[in-house]
C-alpha cells in the first residue's frame, strides 16, 4: 500500500505552490514598501512561550499544542501561531537597543491539532507582521492600510476591514464583569465550550460560530461602551486617520480575539466567500505582551494571514510561470545545437524548454502548446545550414527570422517579450 501524507498536512503542488509565490512576493514587496523588514524564527520554541503568551485558559493552549518531552526532558512546542515568537527573538536579541520602533515580518507554517477544515489545517501557514514601540494610533492605521494595500495588490476585492477595540487593563475588567453576568442568564443556551469559557474567557462566547450561541449573545453589552477615556480616544483617532488614508472600513462590536495578549485596536480582513471561515486576516493591538515575556514595557500591533485562505480566494487564478521560448528540433545532429543554445538562454535569464526524447516534430509541437509556450523555433537540417530561424510567435503564428546565436535570440527575446 502507498503511503499518504499525515491528516491535516498537505502537499502543495506546482499549480497551488505558484498562487503561493505569488501570495509571499506580494507581501514582501508592500510590507518592505512599508519598512518593514523579514525575521525568520524557529517552528518549536519552549512551551512555557506559549502559555505566558497566548494563556493557559485559552482553546490553544489547552486543546490544540503540539507539545512533547524532547529527549532532553525539555517540554517544547510547535509554534501555533507567529507573535510570540517573533516578540521572543526580539527580547532574546535585544533588538530594542538598536531601535524601540522595530517592524518585522515574517512567514512560515504553524501547527494546531484541530479538526481540519477548508483553508485551515493541521499545518497551516500564515504571514504576519509586527510593529513595535509606537502607541500612536496613526501607526494602528498605517498597519491596517497596509494590510488592505497587499489584499488589492494581489488583485482581490475582497476581503473588507472590519475593527473593534478590547479596551485596556484599567477598562476591560468592567466589561467582563457585565458580560458574564449577562451570560449567566444564559448559560443554559450556550455550548459546551462557551460555558466553559464563561469563568476563564467570557469575551469568547461573542465570536462562537455556533447559532445557538450568537443568538443568545445577540443582545450583550457592547465593549464599546465600556471603554475608558484614554481607549475611546485611542479607537476614535484610529478611525479618523483610515479616513484620511480612504481606507474603508466597518465597526464590528462583536469581534473579540482568542488570545489574552491583545489590547484596544483589533481588526480583521473579511470575506463571505468562504462560507463560515470568513476571516482571512487578523490581529490587533498587545501593548502588555512585551514586558509580558520579560521585555522592556514597549508597545506593539500586528497581524497575521492565512496562506490557505488567501490563496482560496485568489481561486483557479493562474500564476504559474512558461516558457519564453520551446526549441523543436528536426533531427540528432541538430540537438547539440538546440542544447547548446538553450544553456546559453537559460544563463541568460530566460525560460527555455526543448524535446529530450527525441520525438515526433509534431509531439514536440503539442508539448510547446502544452507548456504554454510564448515563442517557439524549429531547428532542421536548412536551418543549421543558413544560421537563421524562424521564430513563431505562439499566440498568433507570426514568425520573425532569428539568427541561431546566443546573444541573437536574447535580443530578439527582451523585444518580444516586453
């Protein structure tokens, strides 16, 4: 029996894996555009990182770790998710000394024993970034229209931004307090996971996806009309400066974050295209989380994407790369030719395919079509004979005469090619 890959870790294929490319050069283009610099942090990190981080009561760290003892009696974890091991390499380096104001990105997959669902698996793979040491909330802005700038240059109408603020340590108890006594009320019509979070984490009963529980939460408090001068102030310049960018958003009062670093601004990229799964991007404000993990007390915002659900949305969309020219030849004596140009394109830059098993010409012909070739050239005996070829343009069979030289065709090619 052939063997088949672990459930929840998939393969990703030539045509999927080009949708990726395209998805990763496109966030490295406009967060770099942004000043944004890559770090690139191990998959395991000590578990201890995770619960300071993240916090025991949550659905991660209790249900989805992938946690062992390494043979050194070490308890290590593959990370499930990116902040916490980017803001650890960014203590563990004291990158803090060179600058507070850090901004880094990063890329990679993360691990998460769930039931695997379209666009999330039990390896996924996310890109966030971080910005450190500003509590300005112009910078809130600036990373939420970068965020909506990289979803339409990778040519998407979707997702829309939606934001909401948590409030902050002096303001968020009250809140809580008035939340669980409304569920209390309640506690009968929620899920088994809501109740359980009703002592630990009530805010999360607000974003179950279960209807029983959004329809018995239909009507709580608002966190919005608990928060404390200082966030209110903060979430309204928020809005006011997306509003200078022209970058569109939509409150959603609701939205609440599963994990416990995450104060004041928090945000998500939405889509309805995605049926239940509709966040595509999330993240927010964690001014605590820092100093939390034995830092100096900086603050810090971020985000992070999923890969899947991103390249979910870009569809059947084609990414994939082909050849700028397919050589077919008539003959043996004309293939050390063929070859030796083709070395000499692909030297040069250029994606350069021929015939290797010495075909049909009309087999060799299909495959250019096959390849989605943009030129093609046939090399016979005449041809050898003259120097030159004709060079047929794919897309509509119009041919130009090329001398068969290396440095010929490369000028021909960047031409054509434009």
């Amino acid at each position: 029996m052939a063997l088949t890959a672990v459930k929840g870790f998939n393969d990703i294929l030539p045509d999927e894996a080009a949708r990726w490319r395209h998805i990763e050069q496109t966030a490295r283009r406009v967060f770099e555009q942004y000043g944004f610099g890559e770090i690139r942090v191990p998959v395991m990190e000590k578990t201890e990182l995770f619960c300071r981080s993240i916090g025991d009561a949550t659905d991660i760290v209790e249900k989805e770790m992938y946690t062992f003892v390494d043979k050194g009696e070490n308890s290590v974890t593959l990370r499930p998710e990116g902040t916490a091991g980017v803001m650890r390499a960014f203590i563990e380096h004291k990158l803090y000394a060179q600058d507070p104001v850090a901004r880094l990105y990063y890329m990679g997959p993360m691990f998460r024993y769930e039931r695997p669902q379209k666009g999330r698996y039990r390896q996924f793979h996310q890109i966030g970034a971080e910005l450190t040491g500003v509590t300005d909330p112009l910078a809130d802005a600036q990373v939420l229209t970068m965020l909506t700038l990289f979803f339409r240059e990778i040519g998407l109408q979707e997702p829309t931004l939606q934001i909401n603020s948590l409030g902050c340590p002096d303001c968020r108890p009250a809140y809580r307090a008035a939340l669980r006594v409304y569920l209390e009320e309640r506690l009968g019509l929620l899920c088994e996971d809501c109740k359980r979070r009703y002592d630990t984490n009530p805010l999360r009963a607000l974003d179950c996806k279960v209807p029983g529980c959004a329809e018995a939460t239909s009507a709580a408090p608002s966190v919005l009309e608990h928060l404390c001068t200082g966030c209110d102030e903060h979430f309204g310049l928020v809005r006011h400066y997306l509003e200078l960018s022209g970058t569109d958003y939509r409150i959603n009062s609701r939205m609440v974050r599963g994990l416990d670093y995450y104060t004041r601004t928090t945000f998500e990229m939405v889509t309805g295209l995605l049926g239940s799964q509709s966040a595509v991007a999330a993240g927010g404000r964690y001014d605590g989380l820092i100093s939390q993990l034995g830092g100096p007390a900086l603050p810090g915002i971020g985000f992070a994407m999923g890969v899947e659900r991103v390249a979910l949305l870009l569809g059947s969309q084609d990414f994939s790369t082909t050849p700028d020219l397919f050589i077919a030849t008539m003959g043996q004596g004309e293939r050390e030719l063929a070859f030796t140009l083709m070395d000499g394109l692909l030297k040069g830059g250029f994606r350069v395919e021929m015939d290797y098993e010495g075909k049909s010409l009309k087999s060799q012909m299909r495959r250019a079509d096959k390849l989605k070739a943009n030129y093609s050239v046939v090399i016979g005996g005449n041809e050898v004979a003259a120097g030159s070829a004709s060079f047929k343009r794919m897309a509509d069979g119009s041919t130009t005469g090329v001398p068969l030289t290396v440095s010929a065709i490369q000028t021909f090619l960047s031409g054509a090619l434009r």
